[in-house]
C-alpha cells in the first residue's frame, strides 16, 4: 500500500473516478446493492486519504509532533459512520437533535480532520516544520475537490516519496 506515494497523478485520480463511479451508482428496484456500493465508493474514497496521512507521517521532520492517534481514530469513526448509515439508513440521511447531536458534531469533525490530518503532514514535510492551517488550507480545500486537485497534490507526494528513497539509499 505503501506504493500509492508513487503511484501517478493519473493512476490516483482513475483509483478515485471508479471509487465516485462505484459510489454514485444506483440500480433500480436493488437497495441493499446499491447500499453496498455506495460503501465501496466511500471506502474506496477514504482509503486513499488514511495512506496519504499513515504513509506520508513517516516522512515528518523529528521536530514535528501531530496526533497520528487521532487521525486513526477519526478516520476509522468516520469510515464506520458513513458504512452504517448506508446500511442502517435508506435514504442515506441522518438528522439529530438535542443532546444526540452532540456525536453528529464530532463525527463532523472527525471527518474535516481525515481530510486535513494528510495535508498538514504534506505541508509539514515541505516546510520542514509544523504548518499552520493557513498554510494549508488550500490543499484542504484541493481535498474536498477531488479527484481534480490530485493533479497538483500527487506531484508533492510523490517528490517526497523520491527524495526520501534517496536519503534511505545513501
């Protein structure tokens, strides 16, 4: 897995087309399969943004110290939450009020910080030191607009990933 910071812009951005494909296709009249491929999608989807934090967290500068733990736990929460609400749920919808609102808050967070855990490390290892959210907000924003912004970040991870093997080689 550890291959996908090598991988091509092109061959990232076809893995995240088929995981949208694969996630936005309905057949009619088959719920529970259309239930199991929306999972797929998102799995797919996010599986790519739990090895861009896992792998690229190998690569921070010893100075920098971000909470690896809590992306996991985050990234996990929020993998399990969208799978049970395609299963659970038919309309894929789900609303809270009062105190039960309270995990729908941060299953919210857990969400934007899978996203934003992955581009602070990238944004950290360029600067060699922490980033601050300034800083890589624009990469967090090229997140949320995928797969069309990989075209820019993958070229990053995979600059990374090169001048890395070469320090390991010498």
């Amino acid at each position: 897995m550890k291959r996908i910071l090598q991988l091509k812009h092109w061959q990232i951005f076809l893995i995240l087309l088929v995981s949208m494909l694969v996630g936005n296709t309905t057949i009619e009249g088959y719920p529970a399969v259309n239930d199991v491929l929306g999972v797929i999608g998102a799995v797919l989807f996010f599986t790519i943004l739990i090895a861009y934090g896992h792998y690229l967290y190998d690569y921070l500068p010893r100075k920098v110290e971000l909470s690896y733990n809590l992306f996991i736990i985050n990234a996990f929460l929020t993998t399990a939450t969208l799978i049970a609400v395609a299963v659970l749920t038919e309309s894929n919808e789900v609303s809270f009020t009062g105190i039960y609102a309270l995990p729908g808050f941060y299953i919210s967070y857990a969400f934007l910080h899978t996203i934003a855990f992955p581009v602070k490390v990238l944004k950290s290892i360029e600067l060699n030191r922490e980033a601050k959210f300034g800083e890589y907000i624009a990469l967090f924003f090229g997140i949320i607009f995928w797969p069309f912004c990989i075209w820019f970040i993958q070229p990053r991870v995979n600059r990374i990933a090169r001048e890395e093997q070469a320090v390991i080689e010498v």
